[in-house]
C-alpha cells in the first residue's frame, strides 16, 4: 500500500462513464439515432467506420454498451458500496431531442434521467454531467453539417437549456463539450465526427473546418454557462479538456520552442474557455495560414461573459516531440513529430504512462487558467481475465491509479492546487471510445461480455474495486 495524502473532507470521490458507452438502449424510449449509433467496432489497428444509417448486417456496439439503462440500479448499488460521493455521466442528446432540431423535448428520455439522478441522490451520490460526450444526434450531421454550421448553436443551446431547467435542483456540476481539444488531431476524420460532428470531403481544409467548428462550440458553450447561471446561480459548468501534456524530447532549443508552440496549440481550448478569449498566436497563425473564419463581435462578446467556473479534465498519457527541419515554421502537426519518450513505459495500446505528468499538468494548468480543476478520467484501459470464481485480478490497474493518484494529491497538498474531485474511467467497463472494443476494460466492475456483445453482461467486482473502496474511506490517504 502506498502512502497518500488525505484530501479536504467535500472532495468528490467518484467514478466516469458516459451515457453511450453504457447505456445501450439505443432504440428505447424515443430516442433518435446519434453518430455513436452507426460507429462499427475497430481494434487498435483498424479505425471505426461509421455508416450513414444503421445497416442490419452490421454490428455497432454502443447498441448495447454493457445495458446501462436497464441496470443502473444494480449499478449504481455497486457504486455506493464502493463508497462513490460522485459520478459522472453524460446526458445523450438524442434522449432529449432525437432528432436534435425539435422544438419540444422528449419527455420519456427526461424521465430517464430524473430517474438516474434521483436514484444516485438515494445514496448521496452527486450526479456530474457532461451535456456532449461524443453523442451529437446524428441528423444534426446530415442535415446540417454537425458544428460547420452556426445553426447548431442553437440547438446545442436549446438541449443545455432544458437539462439546466429540468435537473438544477438535482445536478449541479456540469461540463458542456467532453475532451473538445481531441479535434486537434483534424488529419483523423475519428474525432472531427466524435468532437463536432463534421464529415469533411478530399477538397475541404480540414484544420480551417476544425477551428470553425471548434469557434462554434466555444459559443454555444460560454451560452451555455451563461444560461446555466441564469437558471440557478449555484450551478457550476466546466469545460472538458484531454490534457496530455506535449513535453520536448531533448534540450535543444528547437525543440522547446516546438514543444511550447504544440502546448499553446493543443491548449487554446483551454485559454477560450477559462480565459474568454482567443490567444494572440493563434490570430497571427490564421492570418498566416490564410484562414477565413465566421467569427462575429457579438460571438467574441458571448465568449467573453461565458468563462467556465472549472476545468475538467481527462489525463491519460504524455507525449513527447522533436523538431524537424522541414518544418521551420514550427507549426505543430499533431502524430507527425511525435517520438517515443524514452522515459515512460507504454500501454498494451501503445498509451504513455506517466503519473508525475499529472502532477506537472495540474500545476500547468493552475499557473495559465487559475481556476479550480476536476479530473473527471483517468484510468488504464487493460486486457482483464476474469477467474473460474468470478475474480478478476488488475494489479497493473490499482498501480496505475494508485501512481496517478499520488501524484495528483501532491498537487494539492504540496503544491496548492485545487481539486474538486476524482472520477476515474471507468466506474464500470465500458465500450471504449476510440476502438469500440470491450476488450479494452477500465472499470472497477467487471461485466461479462465480449466485443461482439456475446455474455450474460453479469457484473462481478475487481480486485481494483475493493481498493478503490479503500481509498475513498481513508480520504486519499492509503493508496
Ligand atoms: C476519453 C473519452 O477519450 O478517453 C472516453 O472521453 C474514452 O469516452 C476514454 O472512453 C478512453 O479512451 P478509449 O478510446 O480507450 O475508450
């Protein structure tokens, strides 16, 4: 066992999940078709594709995630003897408005979630809820251009504004885009679908169509807040950033310089949402590159009043970079110039591990954001083998948690730092996000199925599980 630190006595000690990598359930109860609903399964090797319709030959697993919707309870039963004051979920769009350009809301998927926040509250567990976590109703896509186009601001809006109407007495800490900053990586057509719903032609500018895209999320997001505090002062809405921090492989100059430019770049997320506004660079960077972006006064001016009162966000991994010299302008080209770090071992999934890089990020994030910060994941996506009697043993998981958490709780007992709270991905096995897969397992709960839905979706407890437990009742303290 490794020594930690105890935490303020109202941190929030959860576990993260969002509604389609578990819910299933993806015909139930009106709810519309979302982009995760046409996304077949991969593998580490082979990308997701994603159809323009549901094709019945076809196997897409977040249909039936590991039947969250119809177990929560069971579930969530598991959470409170875990001993979990917080879970984060994401509300799917396509409950509320199937479609997504409706005018009324879909009162069975309300409900849904009434009933979820209600039965955590049963074990003052606090709901944390990401409003798009990958989910945008899938004709918004094809109808609209997802975030190509201004229109679906308002229905971005429109959706946040119901959730904060219907649930401010029963969620209080909310996040508008999860991991908005992934669509830096615009050579991958994955998170352009996931992050902003954009399909993008051969004759597109791909990285001109992620910053315009990205432009409108940010509106809709400070909208968002703005709505929220309206509604009910005591709400809080954070942002979601997949923080990974870019570190240079060596001293050389060029590489740090290259180093920092990827920072500024991966991170002017970050520096809209908390801040207000964009970063001076990044407008010399457009002129220069000759982008022509669909950005208003009024725009800047909503931007500006709609700061978030919090940073969430995902560490998983750090990467390392080096200058080349066919790129003397420095420009950060995400993949590209990314080199092994020789320090830090890597995942069966080729993921860095790096717990001090946790450390270092909250500390980064202080010194540029100033804003208090919950990690809402972190975890260890691991192939799990579950024994004859139903235990499964993830050492390697409780060492990659316990590691991380370390390091975050030096954070803040030695270096100042605020933390909300810690919901580790996964509270439950989920159908992982990039790959589809469920081999990839992160939870602290086993669930019986295979990548081809195959099982009885029986949930059994890890050795992960009652470590976990462990740690929430000592505060922190005892890893
Ligand atoms: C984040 C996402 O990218 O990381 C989650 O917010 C995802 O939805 C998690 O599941 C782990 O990634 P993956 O691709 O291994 O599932």
């Amino acid at each position: 066992m490794t020594q930690g630190y105890q935490m303020p006595d109202d941190f929030l000690w959860g576990g993260a999940v969002a509604a389609h990598q578990v819910e299933g359930g993806w015909d139930k109860g009106g709810k519309g078709l979302s982009i995760a609903d046409v996304m077949r399964a991969g593998d580490k090797n082979t990308a997701r594709i994603e159809d323009d319709e549901v094709l019945a030959d076809q196997v897409y697993p977040n249909h039936w995630g590991v039947h969250f919707y119809d177990h929560y309870k069971e579930d969530i039963k598991l959470f409170a003897e875990m001993g979990m004051k917080a879970f984060r979920t994401s509300i799917a769009w396509t409950r509320i408005f199937p479609n997504g350009d409706e005018d009324v809301p879909n009162e069975e998927g309300l409900q849904f979630y009434d009933d979820l926040f209600d039965e955590l509250h049963k074990y003052n567990i606090e709901p944390v809820v990401t409003l798009a976590h990958f989910e945008m109703p899938l004709h918004l896509v094809k109808a609209y251009g997802g975030f190509s186009n201004r229109k679906v601001i308002d229905f971005f809006t429109k959706f946040a504004e119901v959730c904060f109407r219907r649930y401010h007495n029963k969620v209080k800490y909310w996040m508008t885009f999860n991991e908005i900053n992934n669509q830096t990586n615009y050579q991958d057509p994955h998170p352009l679908l996931q992050n902003s719903g954009l399909i993008l032609s051969d004759t597109d500018n791909w990285e001109e169509a992620m910053f315009q895209a990205a432009h409108f999320e940010f509106v809709a997001s400070a909208q968002a807040v703005q709505i929220a505090h309206a509604i009910d002062p005591r709400l809080q809405v954070g942002d979601m950033i997949a923080f990974n921090p870019i570190y240079p492989l060596t001293a050389r100059p060029e590489d740090v310089l290259y180093c920092q430019r990827a920072m500024n770049y991966r991170y002017y997320f970050g520096d809209v949402q908390a801040l207000g506004e964009y970063p001076a660079w990044l407008k010399k960077y457009w002129a220069r590159k000759n982008f022509k972006l669909d950005i208003t006064p009024e725009d800047l001016a909503i931007i500006k009043a709609g700061a978030v009162d919090y940073i969430g966000f995902s560490y998983y991994n750090s990467s390392a970079v080096k200058y080349t010299e066919d790129n003397p302008e420095l420009d950060f080209n995400e993949g590209a110039n990314d080199v092994k770090n020789p320090y830090v071992p890597r995942s069966d999934w080729g993921w860095q591990i790096d717990p001090v890089g946790l450390r270092y990020s909250m500390n980064w994030m202080t010194a540029r954001w100033g804003k208090p910060m919950f990690i809402v994941e972190n975890g260890f996506g691991a192939y799990d083998k579950m024994e004859e009697d139903g235990s499964v043993h993830d050492d390697y998981r409780i060492k990659f948690l316990a590691d991380h958490l370390l390091q975050a709780e030096k954070a803040v007992a030695e270096d100042g730092c605020e933390l909300l709270g810690y919901c580790p991905w996964s509270a439950i096995d989920i159908v992982s996000a990039s790959t589809g897969e469920m081999k990839k397992r992160y939870g602290f709960i086993y669930v019986n199925a295979d990548d081809n839905g195959e099982g009885d979706f029986k949930r059994s407890k890890k050795d992960s599980f009652n470590w976990y437990k462990q740690v929430i009742a000592s505060n922190g303290a005892d890893l």
